[in-house]
C-alpha cells in the first residue's frame, strides 16, 4: 500500500480545527497535537527524517520573522507594546497551527501557505456581514488551504 493515504489522514483534525475555529473561535489543543503529529509523520515518511527536521526549523524561523515583523508594526503603528502580540492580535491556537503545519512545506511552499491562510482570512473578515465581531479564525482558514492541500497532494503524487 502507498503512503498517499496518510495526505487524507491529516484532513480529519483539520477539519476538526476549522470546525471549532469558525463555531467558537478557539482550537482544542488535542486536534493541534494530533496534526502535529500526523505532520511530522506524514513527511517523515515521504521524506527523510533529517529533511523534515530541516523542514521544521527553517520554517520556525520564518514563523519568527514574520511575528518578529507583526510585533514591530504593532509597537510602531499602534504605539502598543509587544507583549500584547498573543493577547489583542494573535491567538495562541493561530501560533501553534502555524507550528504544527511547519513540517509540510518546504520554506518558500509555506510563506506562500501563510500568504494565503491570511489573505483568504483577511478577505473573509473584509466581507463579512456581522461587523462587531473583531476576531478572524485564522487557524481554521489554516486548516481550510490545509485541507485543499492535503487533497490536492493526494490526487496528484
């Protein structure tokens, strides 16, 4: 049997996690384990476990740059400080799905996997109807360009 399979593994707590980020706006950390876990997995299998430790890292640097970048347009634009990134902009659950997804994408696969997670959470929030709501779901958008991923690996490995 292929490992392929193990693509259509990771969309059960992902569609898990878009579930409780729309409905509730908070992830339960055992579906971000889960995913952590399957990620590592997954590419651990498909490539080497040296290559996916690599993964892990150079995209964790790329997490630090990019909340490294937030942190200072807040404290220049908002004149708040910095210390408020992961109580008034970012939710924790927002981080770690960033975390867990690290292993999946080579560096510049998973800048674009953030450009679009946010982009496409962003113009949600810009569309929608119920205004006075000001949190976006980023993880469960995340998870929702996760599951078009995972699908569209599957089909086409």
């Amino acid at each position: 049997m292929t490992r392929e399979w193990l693509y259509l593994v990771l969309i059960i707590p992902a569609v898990m996690l878009a579930c409780d980020d729309f409905r509730f706006r908070r992830v339960h950390i055992l579906w971000l384990i889960v995913l952590g876990a399957l990620s590592v997995l997954t590419e651990g299998c498909f490539i080497s476990w040296h290559l996916t430790v690599m993964q892990i890292l150079f995209n964790s640097i790329s997490i630090g740059l990019l909340l490294g970048g937030v942190t200072l347009w807040i404290w220049i634009r908002h004149r708040q400080s910095p210390r408020n990134l992961f109580s008034q902009w970012l939710g924790a659950g927002d981080f770690f799905m960033m975390l867990t997804t690290t292993p999946l994408f080579t560096q510049k696969a998973y800048v674009y996997y953030l450009l679009v997670s946010c982009g496409s959470s962003l113009v949600w929030w810009s569309c929608r109807k119920n205004k006075h709501v000001k949190t976006i779901p980023l993880a469960g958008f995340m998870a929702l360009i996760l599951i078009i991923y995972s699908i569209g690996k599957f089909i086409f490995l």
